[in-house]
C-alpha cells in the first residue's frame, strides 16, 4: 500500500494564484494532457501537470523550490489544448508571480507591485524624484519652465540633468540588483527537484550554456501557440541592453569633458534611437497579439499586464520625447520626455518586485536543471491521472 501524503493547504497562496490569474485552476482533473503536448517538458516527472495538483492542494513550498514553474516558457500549447479549460499556462504564470513576492527583499514592495490599488503611490515616488531633480537643477543653474519653452533650442538633458540621471540609473541598478540579490540566493538555495541527477556541468558552465541559450530565445522556436512572439521578445530584450548601454556610454563621454548635444551622427545617439526603436517594435506586436488573440498568448494576470504596457510606454515616450526634440516642439517635448524618464525609473528600481525579475530567476533555473541534467525536450510521456489519495512521488 503505498504511503499516504498529508496535506495542509495554504490557502493564502491558492487565492493569490487564482486571483493572479489562476482562477481556472480547480477545472484540472489530471488528465496529463498538458504535459503530453509541452514540447519542452522532460520525460521524467513532466510539467505541468503535477504542479497543477501541487497549486489546487496548496503545496506552496513544493512550488516554490520547483525548477520548473521556470522551465516553462509560456508557450501556452498546454492551455489551449486543455480539456477542462484549466489553463495551465495561467496558473504557472501566477506562481511564478507569487516567487517574486515571496522571495523579494523587503518582501511588503513584492506585494505592492502585485497589487492594483497600489500603482498610483508607486508612480508618484518616481515622479517626485525626477520632478525633484528637474526642480534642483533649474535652482541651481538660475532658469525656470520659460527659459525652457521660449528656447530655439529643445535641451531635455539640460532639463533633466544628464549625468545625474545616469549615475541614478547606473548607482540604483547596483543597488537594485545587491536587493534581488538576497531573494536569487534564497531561491537558488531552495530549488529541488526529485529528478535531478548528480555529474551535470558545473556553474559557471551551465550559466555559459543558458545565456548562450536565451541569447536566441532557442526554446521559443519549439513553441505551437507563442512561436510569433519570438521575434518580438529579442527586439525587446535586445532593445534594453542596448538602451542600457547607451545610458553607461554617454555617462562615459560626460565624465571624459565631452560635453554639448548629443547629434545623430554621434553613434550613441544612434545606438539609443535603434534601441527605443526595438523596445516599441517589439511591445507594441506583443500588445496586439494579446489584444486580438489573448487566450492563446496567455498571462494575462495583473502583473504580466503591467509589466508589458510599461515596457510599451517606455518605448513610446523615449521616442516622442526624441521626434518631438528633432522637431523643435518644446512644449511637447519636455513634458513627454519627464515622463519617459518617470517610467524608466520605475520599470528599473522596482524590478526584483514586478515580472521583470523573471529574466533573473528563470536564468538561475535553467542554470540549475542544466547542471542537474534536467534537460527540456527530451521527449515526452503520457502519464496516468492522479487520484486524490496519490503518493507524494505520484503528484
């Protein structure tokens, strides 16, 4: 007779999963359908299925320490080929949400970010920073709002002080990654897996491997229902790295005494524009397949939502600020470029709390199951259904 699993629901997290939006997740009558259609899932102890049964019993701490609620990239096949609607997909996107609140440094900014009724006060606190600086720097330099707008000449990074912003930018990511820091550690500390097997790859090369990996989205390919948005996550991703670089190359040229406008011909100039370009290319196809075809893309809880529309206006107001400056509307320019920068320092200082940590802790799985020889794709297997009285290694 095999051994009997006691189980002790937390029900705090059941109703943050399904209000993540989980809320199908009790429809899963373990059928196994999801993980016999997931490309990427391994034959051995397959996803998603037993991390479906894991979230309706409330298995918070099976889940939490499970690579592969990272493993899955979203694809969505498992949702759309559901019977029961259960959507899997879903209900995986809203445990990986609840990771970044429950490992997140301090843990109430990972519950702010999760909630709604919370956007307007974590809007403000950027907006009173850059409003500060904007505030400080006319003090000092003598000028107010119509020396500006009666200008020939549309100066933003006179506006909003360059070389300030940057440091800002550049000192707050270290310090928002030393934060993310504590919470990576602890997740990479409590990852498990019955599955994992001994002599795979050390650290360093298995990190090599993955970012080698992400560096193309390979995993993306061999997705049915999320193929398209390949292309659109490498323009976005892509777009940032650049954009980051662009903000760390003309803090470079400023503390070197090469100071003035920065022109177009000027290639970091040029670097910034191809990377704003990217960015808006790339959110604006993702916003519009979700809005024509939102069932199949999947992750559309509270957070997936806000993570993507922010990106979206980051993108957006970097290149009006831009158009506008080029064309000589002030009065256009400087507002939108105050709140371009507003939103790039909210996406940036709130990122180990919101869904754009999930490059970091989705990075660490891969890195952990590669060099625990749990490798995705390797074929697939059509398990039985679980019965409720199932054995833990069952479920």
């Amino acid at each position: 007779m095999s051994d009997r699993l006691v189980v002790e629901p937390d029900l705090e997290f059941i109703q943050h999963v399904r209000a993540a939006g989980g809320d199908t997740l009790k429809k899963c009558y373990q059928c196994a359908t999801c993980s016999t259609v997931c490309e990427l899932s391994p034959a051995d102890r397959p996803f998603p299925r037993k991390e479906m049964i894991w979230a309706q019993w409330g298995m918070k701490d099976r889940l939490l320490s499970d690579p592969d609620v990272w493993l899955c990239h979203q694809c969505n096949d498992c949702s759309t080929r559901c019977p029961r609607d259960a959507r899997p997909g879903d209900v995986l996107a809203a445990v990986r949400d609840y990771v970044y609140a429950s490992f997140t440094y301090p843990r109430f900014m990972g519950r702010a970010l999760a909630n709604p009724a919370m956007l307007p006060l974590l809007l403000l606190v950027p907006i009173l920073i850059v409003g500060a600086l904007v505030g400080i720097n006319m003090s000092a330099n003598g000028h107010d709002l119509a020396y500006f707008f009666n200008s020939d000449e549309v100066m933003l990074t006179e506006f909003v002080p360059s070389g300030i912003v940057e440091m800002l930018f550049i000192g707050g990511n270290i310090l928002i990654f030393l934060i993310a820091g504590v919470g990576l550690y602890r997740f990479w500390k409590g990852l498990n897996h019955d599955a994992a097997l001994e002599g795979g790859p050390g650290f360093i090369p298995s990190l090599i491997q993955t970012i080698l990996e992400i560096a193309g989205h390979k995993r993306f390919s061999q997705c049915g229902q999320n193929k398209p948005r390949q292309v659109a996550h490498l323009l976005v991703m892509y777009g940032f790295i650049g954009a980051a670089a662009t903000a760390g190359l003309a803090l470079v040229r400023l503390l070197m005494g090469m100071h003035g406008p920065i022109d177009l011909p000027n290639p970091i100039k040029i670097l910034g524009a191809v990377s704003g370009i990217m960015i808006l290319v790339g959110s604006t196809m993702m916003l519009i397949r979700r809005a024509i075809n939102a069932d199949n893309v999947g992750a559309n809880g509270y957070a997936d939502r806000l993570f993507l529309w922010m990106v979206f206006l980051v993108g957006l107001t970097g290149m009006m600020s831009w158009l506008f400056r080029w064309a000589g509307i002030g009065e256009i320019a400087y507002p939108t470029y105050f709140i371009h920068i507003v939103f790039v320092f909210f996406i940036l200082w709130y990122m180990p709390y919101s869904k754009f940590a999930h490059m970091l802790y989705r990075t660490l799985a891969m890195v952990w199951a590669r060099s625990h020889k749990r490798i995705l794709g390797q074929g697939l297997v059509v398990a039985a259904p679980v019965a409720a009285e199932s054995d833990s290694s069952a479920a």
